[in-house]
C-alpha cells in the first residue's frame, strides 16, 4: 500500500463519520520529559503548528526549573507526573515496574506524593492530577491510594473496557489510557510501519463509536526517527482540520 493509500483509508473512515454526524476525540500523550532537548523542542513546534494539545508525562526526581522555563509560552501543555525517578525496582525475569509491589507500600506511595508536590509546584498552570506510571504498569495497592495523594485520573497503555484496566477502576479515579504507540519496542525500537499504526487507529475509532471514550496516542520524543516524526506530521495535518476528529486537553476528561 502506498503512502497516500495509508491515509486515504483513514479520511474515508472520518469522512463516513462526519456523514453520520458523529466524531472522534484525540489526545496525545508523550512519555519521558525531564529537560529541553532537541527533540522536546520539536514536539512542541508541531504540536503548536497544528494545534494539538500535548499532555507531557514528566519524571519528577529529574526535572527543575529549565524544563518550567522551556515550556513557558506554549499553548495546551498539560503537565501529568511519571511515577518518581522511572528506576525499575522488579527483579530479574520480571517485567520492568517501578510501581509494583517489590517494595514497601508506603514507600511508593510518599514517592508518588512527592513528584505530585513537586511538578504541581513547578508547573501551577498546566499540572493535571494524572499519573502515568513508568513503562504503563502499576499494583493494584498502589492504585488504591493514589486518592489521598490528590490523583483523579490513572492512564496506562490499552482499552479501558479491558480486564485488566478495570482491575484498576476506584472510586473517585478516572481510566484515561493511550491506545495507539508509534514506537516498535519490541522489534527495532524505531518508528512501527506506518500502516499498521493506521490500522490501530482505524481499530481503536470502531471501540470508541461502539462504547465511546478517546483516542490516546503514545509517543516518546527522546527516541523518535524521522519516520515517527514524518507520521506525526501527517496525522496532525488530517485529523486537526477534519470535523470528525478533535484533538483535545487531557483535563477536559478529567471529571467526566
């Protein structure tokens, strides 16, 4: 399939929502933020040439007041806080986790409390109570106080219809997941066939006009190829100026 067949599916799929007057809500999540880099500028010029909010998770034990600085200025920055120094405390043979349940419960939970205190400070404007937890994995304990810390919201990686997301559901606590990763983790770490992403994003738009809810889309500007790069641009293009698509402030479905 050739490059303008990829997105062409995509527009017909739009399209045929706009006839039927429905449409879709987009939101974009990027992982990792702790300082100006190259290519934290340059997420922040394309999100801003298009007009997309972006929703930066930010490691709190590695940022300061540079990264507060770099941001100043721009538009629909919404701060969410990744876990607290993103230190994998899993044994070996075990997934990477630095919110599981291989240390004390309290010690995890004064470390969220303080990269929740730490980024509200940095960032008066544009923090939102959203945790993401490093490499999208958390304990269920973990979770379950994450309430009196302040957080209304969790997001991880996956339908929030899933079993496994439910499992995290608490009271007063919000299911916001990205849905679509650009980045081929497990193979060449670099851009995935831009394809399949289309595929991922056409699946995800048929779960959201059955059940409702967004579209999360994960990217990790520390690690991008052109290609990542290159796809992002396009998507933006189609989707930021297409009536059956908005590109939306993760806070907006915060209190839902």
């Amino acid at each position: 399939m050739n490059t303008g067949a990829i997105w062409q599916v995509l527009i017909d799929r739009l399209d045929q929502m706009q006839e039927a007057g429905q449409s879709a809500d987009f939101w974009l999540r990027d992982d990792d933020a702790i300082e100006p880099t190259a290519a934290l500028h340059r997420l922040l010029e394309l999100t801003d040439r298009y007009s997309v909010p972006l929703t930066l998770a930010v490691i709190p034990a590695h940022t300061d007041e540079r990264l507060e600085r770099c941001l100043a200025g721009h538009r629909d920055i919404s701060i969410a806080v990744h876990g607290w120094s993103h230190e994998n405390h899993a044994p070996d043979g075990e997934k990477r986790q630095e919110l599981g349940g291989h240390r004390p419960g309290g010690t995890v939970s004064e470390e969220l409390r303080s990269g929740y205190a730490r980024l509200k400070a940095l960032f008066p404007g544009s923090f939102v109570p959203l945790l993401v937890p490093p490499w999208n994995r958390i304990d269920a304990e973990v979770v379950a106080g994450l309430g009196t810390i302040g957080f209304r919201a969790l997001s991880v990686f996956g339908p929030e219809a899933s079993g496994k997301a439910a499992a995290l559901l608490r009271p007063g606590l919000q299911i916001i997941n990205t849905h679509v990763d650009v980045i081929d983790w497990r193979g060449t770490r670099a851009c995935r066939d831009h394809a399949q992403i289309v595929r991922d994003i056409l699946a995800r738009l048929e779960q959201v006009a059955k059940g409702g809810g967004s579209v999360g889309i994960l990217t990790h500007h520390l690690v991008h190829d052109e290609n990542v790069w290159a796809f992002l641009s396009k998507l933006f293009e189609i989707t930021a100026t297409h009536p059956a698509s908005r590109w939306r402030k993760v806070s907006d479905f915060i209190g839902r």
